[in-house]
C-alpha cells in the first residue's frame, strides 16, 4: 500500500515539475518578446493560480498554474521579478488599448455582456 502511495507521489511531482518547466519556457519566451517582464501570483481557487505577466514594454498576460507552488517555481525558474500584489508602479506599466477600454466599459455600464 505504502509503495502505491510512493508511484503515486512521484508521478504527481513529475508532473508538476513538467508544468513548471513548460510555464517557465513560456514566461522567459515573454519577457524576451516585451523587453524583460515582471509578474504577480494570485490564487484563484479550485480553478490553479494565475501569472500576470507584464512586460517592459507595457505588453500583458497571463498564464495559470495548477498550484502556487507550481506558479511561484516557474516564476522563479524564469529569473523575473515577482511583485505581491498589482499595484503602483507595476500596474501602471500596463498598457491598455482600444479593446480592452471598450471591453472593460461595455462590462460596467451594461454593454452586449450584460445584456
């Protein structure tokens, strides 16, 4: 029974290690494409956590791990700096187009999402 318990262990490490290399490749491919890049990590419930990204450049995304353990590895992996929470300096990096004002707006005054 111990020794199921040991295969079953070792496969979930294997598999979070391979999440954390996979997201680690994709925020390093980020940040090489925004000029560097810095990060925040919030838990998101059942659901994982979620990397914003933010590039030097004022370019955004995000990723999502299954775990913060998972998140804050890739994180750490990539060598970008992680902020605690999105605020100040780091959120006004973020650069914001026609799109996402219209989007945004449409939410909060009653656009085609909110019928």
């Amino acid at each position: 029974m111990a020794e199921t318990q040991q295969v079953e262990d070792s496969k979930q490490t294997a598999r979070a290690e391979r999440k954390t290399a996979r997201l680690a490749k994709e925020i390093g491919a980020f940040a090489r494409a925004h000029g560097g890049a810095e990060a925040q990590i919030a838990y998101i419930g059942h659901e994982g956590t979620r990397i914003v990204l933010v590039g030097e450049d004022g370019g955004w995304g995000d990723l999502v791990a299954p775990t913060y353990a998972v998140a804050q590895s890739a994180v750490e992996k990539a060598g970008i700096t992680v902020h605690e929470d999105f605020a100040g300096e780091f959120a006004a990096k973020v650069k914001t187009g026609p799109y996402e004002w219209k989007r945004m707006a449409g939410i909060q005054i009653g656009g085609p999402s909110n019928g």
